[in-house]
C-alpha cells in the first residue's frame, strides 16, 4: 500500500507528472491529482463507461487503468477537447444542438467514445452509432439525442475535414 | 398573446458546463481537511449484532476514526431517521428506518459503521479491519411466503410481517360480478428494479464548531426535506443546517429520502469537527439505495359481451423491504392507478404490504403507476383475446368519452378528495398513436415476416399519471442592484432542464432572454421552503409560482418607473432590462429601479410598493393534474433464442402545455427508455435467504443504445383548467405504459404458440421457456 511510483505523462497535451500508490486509478489520479474532475465514475467496475478518457487516442475506462499504466502515455480528457475552454468541439455542439443531454453526468464518456469512433468512422450510419455506443450507459435520455448529435457531429466534421 | 419564450424549444443553458467537464458534481466538491468516508455493511440480510470491535481499523494509519451506534448516537436525538409517517399510527415501531441498527441487522447492505480516513481507499482498507460479531438470524425473502403467520420476521420485535393491509374501493364490485356475463383472470408477477441514475448518491458535511451550525453538500432530490431531517435529528432549527446541491448526476427516486448514510456523515462531520465526505459506488447502490421490487397481483376483470368494463377486483402483495421509508406511496398508487383513461364502474383492490429483509422499496421513476398500468393492460389484452376482439377497438370503447370531459372518477385521491381528469381527449390519443404506428397495416407486415419465419407483435398500453403535486412549490424572483435577474426556487434540477425551462417563463414578462436569467435551485439557505424534484410536479408547481412571481416583478418595476419618470403605467412596457416610455427613448433601467427599491438616496418610492425588486410567490395547486398517452410498439421475437427486438415505438403524449418541446420530449425518451428496461432487463434478485445476487452492470441490464429504438413523439397540448400556465407534469408520463406495450408487443408476436405473458421483466430464457410450454400445452 505504501508502495509509490513517480509517474510522467501528457495530459491535454501538458507534461504531468506525480507520485502514486501502485493501486490508484487513473480516473483518481486525474480527477483528485490533477483536479480534472470532467471524468465521472458511474460504475468502477467498467460497464457504464462515464469515466472514458483516450490513452493515446484510443477510448479506455479510466476505472480499469491504474495511474502508473499511463506512465509515459498520453491522456485526452473532456477538458482537452475544445483548446478554448468553451463547448466549441463539433461533438460538444451537436450535443448541446440535439439535445444530447440531460443530467450531463454520463456526457464526458460518451464524448470520448465518440472522439476515437467518428475518427475511424467518419461517415457511420444510426446503426454503427449504436452499437458503437453500446458500451456507455445513460440514464436520462433514451440515447435518441446522442445518436442524432453524433449523426450530426459526424457530417460537421467531414465538412471540416474536407475543406 | 403571443409569447416570445413560452412553448419554445430553446436549447438549454445548463449544457456548456455539462460539456466541458467545468460542472461540480458532489465528488468533485472540495473542502480543506476534507475527509473520506466508508461504511462497514452488514453481510448478512438478518443477524444479531453481538459484539463490535474496532480497534485493528483504528491502528491502520490515515484512519481518523470509526463510528458505531454507541459514538453516533451521542450527537444525534433520535435511534430514527425521521421519516413521513403519514397514515402509518397503526404500522408497527419496527418497520421506521433506523441511522443504525444497535443489535439488530435487517437487510444485506445495512450500515452498520462508518470509516472515517484520509482517503477513501484507507477507509476501505479500515473497513475489512472492523471486526463484528454477527448471530444470522432466519430471513424473510419472498414477500409471498413472508406474508404467512409462521414465517421468519423480518424483525424479531415486530408483530409480523404485514405491515399493514388496506382496500381502494368504490362502488358494489361484487354485486357487478355476479351480473357480468364474462369474468377473466390474470395472475401477474411484477417487479421494478432500482433507479440507477448514473451518479450515485454523496454527501459532504461540514459542522462549525463555532455557531453549532451544519453545511452539507448533497446529490438530493429534496434538499428541504433533507434539511428537514438533519435538523431534526440534531435538534436544531432551520438555521442550523443549510443543504447545498450541486449538479446532480441523474435521480429517478433514488435520492428522494433521508438516508442513513446521509445521518451517519453528518454526525461524524460533528464528532470529529472536520468536513466528511461519502460517496456511493454502484455495488452500494445495488445494496443500500431503494428499489421498487416485487409485487404479485391476483385480478379479475368483469365485461359485457362486447367487452365493456363492468368491474374490477383483486389483491396486490407489496415488498416493501426491511423498513419503511416513504409510507405507503408506491402501493397506494399501485391501488389507485389500475383505472387509469378507462371507465371502471366498480372497483376494489386489497394491498398487503409485507416487510423483507432486503433495503426499503420506495417510488422509482413513475412511482407504482407503471405496475397498475400493466395490471390494467395485460387484463384488456386478456379480455380481447377471450373476446376475440381487436385490442383496439376493445380499448377505444372502454375509454372515457372526450365529452365526459371535465371527469370525476369514482376513485379518490391519496389525499381522499374527489379524482377530477381536468382535461385531455384520451381515444383522440389513443386513435393518433394508432394512425402514427400503421396499426390498420400491421397484420400485412406480420404475414410477410411470418413468411420469412420472422414472428412480429404489436402492443397497446394507454396511461394516466397523476402529476403536479402540491402542497405548493416555491419561487422567488428577484432582481439586484446590478440589474441581473435571479430566480430562486425550491424546486430541484438534476438533469430535466429545470433552470432553462423556469427562466424561459421568467423572461417571458421581463422583457430580458432566459440567459438574463440565473435560476438557482438547491440551497436552503436562499429558499427557505420547498418539496423538491419528484412525481412529474415542478414545471406544474414551480412552473406557475415562476410566472406569477415574474408578473409581480414586472408590475412592480412598472409602478415604480411610472413614479420616477411621471408617466401613466399604460405608457411603459418592458424591454431589454430597462422599463420606457413607448415609442420614445425615456427610460428606466431595472438596476435603477432595484436600486430604487433597496434604498438608494435620491429617489422617492409610490407610497404602495414593498422595498425591493422582487417577488416570491408559493403558487398552490387546487388539485393534483394528469398526464395521460398511448404508447404503439412493433416488436419481433426471435422465438429460437427469445430475443427482442423494438422495431417501431410511437408515442402520443398529453402534458398540456408545454413550456420546452424539446426537453419535453427527452422527458418521454427518457422515461420511456426505462420503462423498457423494467419490460425486458431490469432484475435486481435476492436469493430464498434475502441476500442479494445482482450487485453490478453485468447482472443488473440497463438499457443501452442498441436496445432502445427511436421514439416517435407527438405531443397533444390539452391545457390543464388547474393552474394559470395550463401545465400538466411530463417526467414519469414515459415510464408508466412502456412495460404494457412493449409486453403486450412481445405476447402478440408469440400468439400462435398461445404464449401469454404475466409477467415483468421477462428475460430471453423465460420466454423460450414460455414458448416451450406452451408447444408441450397444445
């Protein structure tokens, strides 16, 4: 328990680096460490999918990772996905547009899932967003307005992409 | 008139934070010396607590302390948490929830201390360190057999397990069987799971030594009835605990009650002098937090021969856990809600509420009114089928004429007065879902996919929910020295769009946007009362004390420049936070006004205004309000593995007027979403000695976004007659009629095989082996 490692990483393209016990999670260590506290714990135990960050780009449970895996990688949390500070992301405005949220509590890991989806899938239909979002619990909002907001995002991005 | 906000489907403004990660969640509330709970929970579903000993988890370093009846009982005035006892003098002292069990554990889960440390990860480590003697103790578990005389009891002071019986009736119900020319039975097993909201429940509390006072950050649905109880738990006053809520992560009924935990933390926040922080994981919330469970109905509906309702009886077993926590409300409106948009000239329903060994079963999102619509639905379908008639058709005669409007339901109300449908046109619904679903083409699809050897059903299910609840909510718009509008209410968001919905009434009379408009809910130190977010009533209660404070502002800040500027108030009007002169450029801006009204030297006041720009109005409803809709589903069953798949979900939904369309219908989708999950996954099992068996996701299915279809909503406005804005309650109008579709869906698709199906949830494995039987049956 007492057992502490240094640990160096990118978090949100900043150089991070801290001392934890061997046992700490990542979701803890950026959330009470780092004091980004956009990633949520919903379950702890990896189904909810509330606290997905991207570890070098591809979308993990921050609950299933321990702070020293993520020595030497680099971390994209909620707070990193639009540089301003404002929801200004295409994802987060296709959000906020269709109504993609309620409570707000699950929104961060299904942003970051759909961060690395729409990167590899740049032009899925209703169904592929479901499924690829089958793996993030939401309470609130029956899914209808994420789906339509990750529709929506992922036509503003090839429109981006494609200027 | 024309409004500029009202009915308008703004986009919300609490999103921006939400979207960024900037918003403050309980677990994210952060207080010098703060301090990390975790509670020691009884492993066994009834024991004796026979000796405690704390000592190797107080030696492992980080730990402050650990707490036990004995310490936590110092501080507190009561062993009880308080607690509505409405209607229960004749419960047994047993059945009220107790802050902790000082010999006696009665369900898994139970806390029986609390850790206190630097971390949460040394409080958990302390926590398998307290060492505790337990005697197990024989367990009730099936509220069947624990009804039974010689049964174990739940608790061993306790008389028995019912803990009280009680009949809804009206009319001569026996007198209408005997004359009836058909009589059908249903037998049914429902069960409800948890609420599961995404964030789980928390609490931080910090107590100044000093004034004796408490503040407490909490993820409540209720913060006034929070307040209410920790101040009497520690007898103190109003003033000496003030709640906060921060953004609340989702509640379903999950956090609409004073729980132990919440009393525990508290008290050791006082014990030690240092702020003390809890927050739930989800194998916690599968144990500790409430459910709505098991209940086994025995119906019997009598008709004419064209199947017209002449009566309906039965009896409801309710397991209403270990200890009761919110009264009788889930089985009361189990007893009251059968009828629902449907004419039933003669009723009685006899309830027995028996205690178990498992957490108290309180209202989850539609609250009791989701069972009673099944109840309702599965005997139509049940008539129907002995009738041969089309379900339809049966339903559209049995229910109550658009003419008949304004109704008076035979059934009383929980409060005993008169039940009154105000407004709506229930076959109107009933007939638009129809045409919206294809109904009158169904059986056209269904013979093409049987072609394919694909099996396709299609299910009805009208609903009624009441909503709107009173007594009163409040609301207070005030208006600063700065010019900025801020609007306090009672009410309590925590995910619906509460703040964007009130702001868009609040700006539609003061000539400012909704973004003009901070709407602040959750803290009892700047509203002093209020009931809170449940039962589909804030946008009916808060919602209309929101556009009379708002008017009194307006009026207000008319009168006062009309003074100022020597003008007749007919000659002034409200526009971009300023009160002018029309058609000129004279003008008043309402921080001026404000000031004027806070004392500011220089300006004379009209001798009959109050001081200040502000108005606080606690707008009483005269009556509880309904929702009523008509859900359509077309479902296909693979009848190999039992699968099910919702092909089509159409919705037409009557909530009055609508302030938002948009966040409205998320209210159906959501709503909606889980009343699918109680129709198809959502199980929360205890085995024959109570202890549970499903304590994380993998067990426990909620739905996810292959699961849900797209809904497709349309909204009837049939205004309320009730309250000025016309509004009737939207939150659990989703939930109530999914399970009855989406069933009544699964039944019709298996109507060759002769499956019926009395129950919820049904799993695949449970409807192959139902298609199984009923193969062998024939």
């Amino acid at each position: 328990m007492t057992d502490r490692r240094r640990i160096a990483l990118t978090v949100n393209g900043l150089q991070r680096d801290g001392e934890v016990e061997g046992r700490l999670l990542l979701a803890d260590f950026l959330r009470h460490h780092l004091g980004l506290t956009g990633t949520h714990l919903g379950c702890e135990h990896g189904v909810c999918g509330a606290c997905t960050v991207l570890v070098d780009g591809q979308a993990t449970r921050s609950c299933l990772m321990l702070a020293v895996q993520a020595n030497g990688r680099s971390i994209t949390t909620v707070e990193g996905l639009a540089p301003d500070g404002e929801a200004s992301h295409p994802l987060q405005a296709a959000f906020h547009e269709r109504h993609g949220l309620q409570c707000g509590f699950c929104t961060p890991g299904f942003l970051m899932t759909l961060v690395e989806f729409l990167e590899e899938n740049p032009e899925p239909d209703e169904a592929a967003v479901r499924e690829a979002l089958s793996g993030n619990l939401c309470r609130c909002t029956g899914y209808q307005g994420i789906v339509d907001a990750a529709l929506q995002a992922s036509a503003s991005l090839r429109e981006t992409s494609g200027q | 008139m024309e409004h500029r906000y009202i009915g308008k489907p703004l986009l919300r403004l609490e999103d921006r934070a939400l979207l960024t990660g900037t918003a403050q969640f309980i677990d994210d509330i952060k207080l010098p010396g703060l301090l990390e709970a975790a509670f020691v929970r009884s492993p066994h579903p009834h024991a004796l607590i026979r000796a405690v000993d704390f000592s190797p988890a107080l030696a492992l370093p980080g730990v402050h302390a650990v707490f036990g009846y004995d310490d936590l009982r110092r501080v507190l005035t009561s062993d009880m948490i308080p607690t509505d006892k409405t209607g229960g003098d004749r419960f047994p002292a047993t059945t009220w929830p107790v802050v902790v069990p000082k010999d006696e554990t009665c369900f898994a889960g139970e806390p029986i201390a609390i850790v206190v440390a630097e971390s949460r990860y040394i409080a958990e480590d302390a926590v398998s360190l307290v060492e505790i003697d337990y005697e197990p103790l024989p367990a009730a578990s099936d509220c069947r057999q624990a009804a039974a005389a010689d049964a174990p009891k739940a608790h061993r002071a306790a008389p028995g397990n019912v803990v009280t019986e009680f009949s809804t009736a009206y009319g001569d119900v026996d007198s209408a069987f005997v004359a009836a020319e058909h009589v059908f039975s249903v037998a049914l097993k429902q069960h409800r799971g948890g609420a599961h909201s995404i964030e789980g429940r928390g609490i931080v509390a910090s107590y100044n030594g000093a004034s004796g006072e408490f503040t407490v950050w909490s993820a409540t649905q209720a913060p006034h009835k929070m307040r209410n109880g920790l101040m009497e738990l520690f007898g103190l006053d109003e003033d000496g605990v003030r709640i906060i809520v921060p953004d609340v992560g989702g509640a379903f009924g999950g956090k609409n009650v004073v729980y132990p935990e919440d009393a525990i933390v508290t008290a050791a926040a006082r014990l030690l002098g240092q702020p003390v922080k809890w927050v739930e994981d989800r194998r916690e919330h599968f144990l500790a937090a409430i459910q709505e469970r098991d209940q086994y109905w025995d119906l019997e509906i009598a008709t004419d021969g064209e199947g017209r309702i002449a009566g309906i009886r039965g009896k409801i077993i309710h397991d209403q856990g270990a200890y009761t926590m919110l009264g009788l409300h889930t089985s009361h409106n189990c007893s009251i809600g059968i009828p629902g948009p449907y004419v039933v000239p003669h009723y009685r329903i006899d309830v027995a509420v028996v205690e178990t060994n498992k957490v108290g079963a309180i209202p989850v999102r539609g609250a009791g009114y989701p069972e009673a619509n099944f109840a309702m639905e599965r005997m139509l379908d049940a008539v129907a089928r002995g009738l041969k008639l089309d379900r339809a058709v049966l339903r559209q005669r049995n229910l109550i004429p658009a003419e008949q409007m304004p109704y008076e339901h035979p059934m009383k109300t929980r409060e005993g007065t008169p039940t009154i449908y105000d407004s709506g046109d229930f076959p109107r619904c009933q007939a638009q879902a129809l045409a919206g679903a294809d109904y009158e083409t169904f059986n056209e699809r269904r013979v093409r996919a049987r072609e394919q050897g694909r099996y396709l059903g299609i299910g009805i299910a009208n609903m009624m929910k009441v909503t709107g609840r009173g007594p009163f909510e409040s609301a207070t718009v005030r208006v600063g020295r700065s010019g900025r509008i801020t609007a306090f209410t009672g009410a309590m968001a925590m995910g619906q769009g509460t703040g964007t919905t009130l702001a868009q009434i609040c700006a539609e009379h003061l000539g400012v946007s909704p973004e003009d408009v901070t709407v602040v809910t959750g803290d009892t130190s700047v509203t002093l009362h209020g009931l809170g977010g449940y039962g589909s009533r804030q946008t009916v209660t808060a919602g209309n004390s929101m556009d009379q404070a708002a008017r009194e502002v307006r009026e207000k800040a008319i009168k006062v420049a009309a003074h100022s500027l020597e003008v007749a108030e007919q000659d002034l009007e409200l526009a971009d936070g300023e009160v002018r002169v029309r058609g000129s450029d004279v003008a008043m801006p309402l921080s001026a006004i404000a000031k004027a009204l806070s004392g500011a030297k220089g300006y004379s006041l009209p001798k009959d205004v109050t001081p200040w720009l502000q108005a606080n109005v606690n707008f009483r409803p005269p009556d509880v309000t309904y929702a009523n809709g008509c859900h359509v589903v077309e479902a296909e069953v693979d009848i190999g593995t039992g699968g099910v798949k919702i092909l089509r979900y159409v919705i037409v939904n009557d909530s009055g007027k609508l302030i938002n369309p948009l966040l409205a219908e998320g209210q159906i989708h959501g709503g909606t979403a889980h009343g699918i999950g109680n129709a198809l996954f959502e199980w929360m099992g205890y085995d024959e000695n109570a202890q549970p068996v499903v304590t994380n996701f993998a067990e426990y299915l909620l739905p996810t976004a292959t699961e849900v279809p797209r809904f497709e909503v349309t909204h009837l406005e049939h205004e309320s007659t009730l309250n000025p804005l016309g509004l009737r309650g939207i939150g659990e109008a989703g939930t109530v009629p999914a399970a009855a579709a989406v069933i009544s869906a699964v039944e019709n698709a298996l109507e060759s095989f002769g499956v019926q199906i009395c129950e919820a949830p049904i799993s695949p494995k449970r409807l192959v082996e139902l298609i199984l039987q009923a193969k062998q049956a024939h």
